[in-house]
C-alpha cells in the first residue's frame, strides 16, 4: 500500500469510529436536558458500545463474504442517517435508539482496518496496520475534542448534525479513490458465516489470548474516559466543555508514540512490546489518581495509559492479521468484539464507582483491570 492511501484509510476509519465516542464530554450535557441522573448516564456509552459488539459480530464478518468497497460505502450512508436522529432527537428513548444505530454502523472503521490488513504486503502488514490503527485512536481521542469545542460554541446537538455532513462527504471521497475489491469470495451462507467466528476461537489461541488481552485493555480505557468528564467539570475545577475536550489530545500524543508498535511486531518483538505496555499502563494509574491536586500529572498519566493501550492494540492486530488470510475479517469481529465488551463494562462500570466511591475509586478499578491484564500476559506469553 502506498503511504497516501494508508493515510486514507486512517483518516476514514477515524472520522467513522469517532461517532462512537463524541458523546463521553457530553454526559453533563445529556443528563441536564433528557433527566438522566449523573449515575445512569453512562447507559448512552454502554448502549453504543453493545451496538458497536453486536455489529462486529453480525456486520463485520460480511467483509469475508461480501464487496467491501461497496460494504463500507452502505455503512457510511446510513451512519449519516443515524447521526442526524441522534442531533434531532427530542426524547431518551429515541436518543438511545440513535445511539444504538451510531454503534451498530461504527464497525465499519473494522472493515476498513481487515480489507487495509489484505492490501498490505506481508513484510508491512504491522506497519500498515499501526498506521490505520493511530487513525483510529485518534479519531477516538479528537472526537472528544471537536464534540468539547462544538458543544460550547453551538450547542451538543451541532456534534452530530456536521458528523452526519462529514460522513456523507467520506462517502464521496472513498466513492471515488477506495480500490476495488477484486479477490475471490467464500461461498459459504451467513448462518455458516458467523459460526466460523466461533470456530476461529476454537481453533487459534493466539485469537483467544489477545482478545482477553483486549477485553482488559478497553476496560481500563473506558475507566479513565468515560467518568472523566465529570470531576472536570464539576467544582473546584468546574471546565468548560472546551478544555475537557482538550484532554483528548494529550491521549492523542500517547497515541501516536505508539504506531511504531506495528513495525516492531513485523519484526519479531510483539511480546516485548506487550509487556512493556501492560507494565507502563498499570503505572499510569498512579499519576492520574492525582486528579484533583495536579493537572499536569493527570495529563501525564492520560498519556502513558494511552500509549500503552494502544501499543498493545496494534500489536494484537498485528498478530493476529497472520493467521487465517482468508478469513481477516472474521479474526477481526471476534478479535473487536471482546474490545468492545471490555469498552461497554468499563464505561458503566467507571461511572458507577465513580457515584460510590469518586474518582479514587475509578483509578483503583482501572489500575485493577490493567495489572489483571500483566497477569494474563505473564501467563500466557510463552503460548502466543
């Protein structure tokens, strides 16, 4: 793949997946104006999240299956709709329903990453991947800022209303340079689709390792991220939308420190990087603990935790993309799926501890999954 069209890729699949994600400075916002108490109004990550798992288990694996140019483009029509409900959405039920669509269509960002995965030669394939992947997480972490500054220059409903022009606009663009899908398709029906997914866990424990990894990963992720908006924006330090927003770009430092993690797996130290990673994200917890009394240690700590996340998020696509060539796509749904139950589990997880035992309590919590994560690491690294 060329360098352009690898960047293309990234961009697309961080603009889709940042729809995902707008919404976690907004909670203050969403609970002021449908009623959610500041203890259940984490239910619309969680709902978008479960979407986002039911998704990569029910839409991803067509990529095996169907044309994915043509796939991607459909995804990207209808996530413009989704997103224009949720911008005029007047009452909670259809608010979550939007959010519910949002997450369902997020996947494609997955689809993008498996057919980038199949352009790539073998020996760039980490590269690639690493590359794609930083599109993604910074589409995560910007998202927040864009959803902070939109917010208090014309109202959270604005986020979604100029994403859903933004996506049709993609839809355009990848329309005329996404290349076309050449390669033979399986001719297997869809119920046999989606039990080879299973299957695929059955039989590679490299797919079944990683993806605990992930689970634990995302966890921790969600911990940090989806409560933080509200010690921030509560008293004494009570910030504006905008600023909270900012804190996603010190993640996108971390971020992008970690696209060399895919070419170090194309050359042979996944491992390493694993551990490395899991030992600098449970040591992160501790500066963000210190929330309250220091902002630059919190922003030191948002940066170490997702430089190591994402480290080890590249690397497990790396490694997995080896096995089963001709089923990337279904390695990515059963990969991505545990991702996402991790993600969904930690956002109402985090907001709930948050309610009973403030933001010292969520960093234990997040600090618990991310040392869980070492253990399993520990375990099994002579097995993957």
């Amino acid at each position: 793949m060329s360098r352009t069209l690898t960047l293309l890729f990234a961009i697309a699949s961080g603009m889709a997946v940042a729809n995902i994600y707008s919404a976690q400075p907004l909670l203050d916002a969403l609970s002021g104006e449908f009623g959610l108490s500041r203890a259940t109004v984490g239910i619309v990550i969680t709902v978008t999240q479960l979407c986002y798992a039911i998704g990569l288990v029910t839409l991803v694996p067509l990529g095996d299956l169907l044309n994915r140019r043509r796939l991607i483009l459909a995804h990207l029509l209808l996530t413009a709709g989704a997103l224009a409900a949720v911008g005029t959405a007047t009452a909670s039920v259809v608010l979550l329903l939007g959010f519910a669509a949002v997450g369902l269509l997020a996947v494609v960002t997955q689809t993008l990453v498996a057919y980038a995965s199949t352009l790539a030669a073998p020996a760039e394939r980490g590269r690639v991947v690493g590359q794609v992947t930083s599109g993604i997480v910074l589409g995560i972490l910007l998202a927040r800022s864009f959803a902070g500054v939109m917010t208090d220059v014309a109202g959270w409903r604005s986020v979604y209303l100029l994403s859903a022009v933004l996506m049709l606009a993609l839809s355009g663009v990848l329309y005329r340079l996404l290349p076309a899908d050449d390669r033979s398709k399986p001719k297997i029906a869809y119920p046999q689709l989606l039990r080879s997914v299973f299957v695929l866990f059955a039989e590679e424990r490299i797919l079944r390792i990683r993806a605990a990894l992930a689970l634990l990963l995302f966890f921790a992720f969600s911990t940090l991220w989806t409560p933080l908006v509200l010690p921030l924006s509560e008293p004494p330090l009570s910030l504006s939308h905008t600023a909270i927003g900012a804190f996603g770009l010190a993640g996108a430092a971390g971020a992008l420190a970690a696209a060399r993690a895919g070419r170090l797996a194309d050359r042979g130290y996944g491992q390493r990087t694993t551990g490395i990673a899991l030992v600098l994200l449970t040591a992160s917890w501790l500066p963000i603990r210190y929330l309250g009394q220091s902002l630059p240690a919190l922003i030191a700590g948002v940066i170490v935790l997702d430089l190591a996340v994402q480290a080890v998020h590249v690397t497990n696509q790396t490694l997995i993309f080896r096995v089963r060539p001709e089923a990337r796509s279904r390695l990515t749904a059963g990969y991505m799926t545990f991702y996402s139950i991790g993600s969904a589990a930690g956002s109402i997880a985090s907001t709930r501890v948050y309610a009973l035992a403030g933001w010292d309590g969520v960093c234990l919590l997040g600090a618990a999954a991310s040392a869980l994560a070492l253990f399993v690491w520990t375990a099994t690294r002579r097995l993957s």
